[in-house]
C-alpha cells in the first residue's frame, strides 16, 4: 500500500465544496482544511504508483476550484503509539 499526502490550493470560495468533491474520490482516505499556506491536504492510499499517477492529476487537480497540488509520498509511518509500544518492550504490568 503506498500512502501519500497531496497539499492542495484552491481558490477560497471554493474550498468546502472542493474538499467533499476530493473527498469522494475512491483513494482519498482523509481530507483536512487547515490554516497556514496550504488550504486543503488529503491523504491518499492506493496498490500502486501507477494509480498515483492518475489520481492526483487525473482526479484531484481536476476538481473544480483547486489550483495547485504537491504531493509527497509516505516511507515510513511514525506515531506516538509506535513510540511508546517499542519504549514498552519487556516491561510486565504491575498488576
């Protein structure tokens, strides 16, 4: 499974119907609207690179009121919960 984070501009009065619109591409896991210089970034898990490649200029770019996209494809994956987990090996409950 590849994972990517796609950031995407899109002009301001479009953005929530942008994202439902994004939203509602099979592939697209998750949409955010956030703060900053980037309005909308969604993340992505599709089987192949090939797929991306359609994807995110085929579909996304697409989308009527996005502008821009950049997209960075996942390596790895790293959560607070991975961190923990691997900081609790060979501990023993208390209990």
């Amino acid at each position: 499974m590849i994972t990517a984070i796609v950031l995407i501009h899109a002009e301001a009065d479009t953005i929530t119907e942008a994202a439902q619109a994004i939203a509602d591409i099979d592939g697209v896991q998750e949409v955010y609207s956030c703060a900053g210089s980037i309005d909308l970034i969604a993340i992505v898990r599709i089987q192949s690179h090939e797929e991306l490649a359609e994807l995110v200029p085929g579909r996304i770019s697409k989308v009527a009121g996005v502008r821009h996209t950049d997209t960075h494809i996942a390596f790895r994956s790293y959560s607070h919960a991975d961190a923990e987990s691997a900081f609790a090996i060979g501990i023993q409950d208390a209990d």
